[in-house]
C-alpha cells in the first residue's frame, strides 16, 4: 500500500515539473508587447517623473503605454501616466 502511494506521489510531482515550463508562452524577438525603450520623445515628455521610461512600451491590447516597476517582492508592469494621473494611450482609429 505504502509503494502504490509513493508511486501516485511520484507521478504527480513528474507531471507537475514537465506542465510547469509551459504555464507561460515564450514571446518571440517581433512582439511588440517586447521591445522595451522605444518610446517616442513626445510620451517621455508627457510622462510623469519617478516613472522608469526606459521600461516603457506600447502594448497593442490596450493601446497604452506601461512601464516596470521594480518593488521589493516583484516586478510588475504599470500604465505609464502623465503629471495630472492621466494614463498615455494612443489615438485609436475611429
């Protein structure tokens, strides 16, 4: 009774270590959710201070621009706003 169960314990941890690598998608070198830094000069300008710009991108989701902020447990993407709160999207065509 006590192999059957090491056994079941065994298995689960197999199938929980090979299901584990695909929890999350590699992204190719194209995406543009990727390309950090190519921020235009105008939303830089527009950005509030104590946001890290150089993080910065355009996600195509949403249209807006987040930046990483590194906290003390994680780092976690964040809308890049300006000095009044205001998040920094692009025009949407109509």
């Amino acid at each position: 009774m006590r192999v059957l169960m090491l056994k079941q314990k065994i298995i689960v941890a197999v199938a929980l270590s090979l299901t584990a690598g695909c929890a999350i998608q590699p992204t190719g070198p194209g995406d543009s959710a990727d390309r950090r830094g190519n921020v235009p000069e105008a939303v830089i300008a527009m950005a509030a201070p104590d946001q890290d710009v150089a993080t910065a991108r355009l996600v195509p989701e949403d249209g807006c621009y987040w930046y990483e902020h590194s906290g003390p447990v994680e780092t976690t993407l964040l809308p890049l706003r300006t000095a009044n709160g205001n998040p920094i999207c692009v025009a949407r065509e109509v």
